[in-house]
C-alpha cells in the first residue's frame, strides 16, 4: 500500500510540474491562435471529429473520379451493409414466410461476397464514379454497388494489351464480374 502511495505522489508531482509549465508559457500559446480557432457569440466551437462526415472514397482533385481500390472496396462494403439489413430482417422475423425465406438467400448470397484483393498498382487507377437517383429501396442500392462494380471493369477493359498490367487486370476483372453476376441474381421481395 505505502509503494502505491509513493508511486501516486510522484505522478501528482510530475503533473503539478507539467502544468505549471504549461502556465509559464502562455505567450507561446497565445501566439500560436489564428483567427480561424477564435470563437464568436453564438458559435458552438469546431465540431467533433465523431460528428464530421467521413469520405466514402479518395477522389481525384482534378475530378478524374475515385481510385479502383477505394471503388471496389466501397461496392463490396455496400454489398456487405445489405447483407446485413437482409440478414436483420430474417432474424427478427416471427414466422417464415415466402418473402423472408427469399431474403434469407439473399442474406446468404451477399453475405458470401468478399471484395478481391487489389494490387498496388492497379488500386491507384482513376474510376469515374456513376451518379445515382436517389436510392429507395434494396434493389437501388445494389443496383448502385453494381454499377460502381461495372464502371471498375470497365475501366480495368480499356488497359492497353501492351501495359504489363494487363494479366493482373483481366485476372480482377474477371473476379469481379462474377461477383456482380452473383449479386445480380438476388432477389428483394416485396417492399424491399
């Protein structure tokens, strides 16, 4: 017990020094505040980095879309989410009907699709994102996964026979069509 209360004392000391540092010094502090950190009346301060919006994908600054790897990555976890709401409803649904047990495959066959492994020097290869209506229902949104998967192969097609990519990116393009051909059979009954 008295280890452990010596062992305190000397971390209270140590922080009592290190604030007092930090009081000595507040010229150096106060300099370093730019008018962009100031805070008006009415102005709640910057927002939390929990609340800020995450980036669904690295796009180009020259607006030449997103990368291939951040593209694929991006369909297959839009693939996965639905999985997982399909897979939610069949969980808590009471009694099973034709509809659930046909979102139970659904469920299944999302739930089975992994995105492919993408090497270094295709994964920085520029992917025009499509634009989408707004997305209402199930269907939409892997209609929407699917189109970013297809704008990836399509990018993936027009590699030049003489690139010494050209292997690599038949190879992914390949496995990536047939994802899409496996997500395409599913089905979304009802108001799905």
């Amino acid at each position: 017990m008295e280890i452990e209360i010596d062992e305190l004392k000397a971390e209270n000391t140590a922080l009592r020094a290190k604030l007092e540092a930090t009081q000595e010094a507040p010229a150096a502090t106060s300099a370093e505040i730019t008018t962009a950190d100031t805070v008006t009346t009415g102005d709640p301060g910057p927002i939390p980095d929990f609340l800020l919006r995450k980036p669904e994908a690295t796009t180009d600054a020259s607006g030449g879309g997103v990368t291939l790897g951040d593209a694929v990555v991006d369909a297959f976890n839009k693939l996965g989410e639905l999985a997982c709401q399909c897979r939610d409803v069949v969980d808590n649904a009471h009694n099973q009907t034709p509809r659930i047990e046909t979102l139970g495959e659904t469920a299944d066959a999302l739930e089975e699709l992994k995105a492919p492994d993408v090497s270094a020097e295709l994964a920085q290869i520029k992917v025009d994102r499509p634009k989408h209506r707004r997305l209402r229902t199930r269907g939409d949104r892997r209609d929407a996964a699917l189109s970013l998967i297809a704008a990836c192969t399509n990018t993936l097609n027009a590699i030049d026979e003489n690139d010494p990519r050209r292997q690599e990116a038949r190879n992914l393009c390949s496995k990536l069509e047939g994802a899409s051909s496996e997500a395409e059979e599913c089905e979304f009954p009802g108001w799905c």
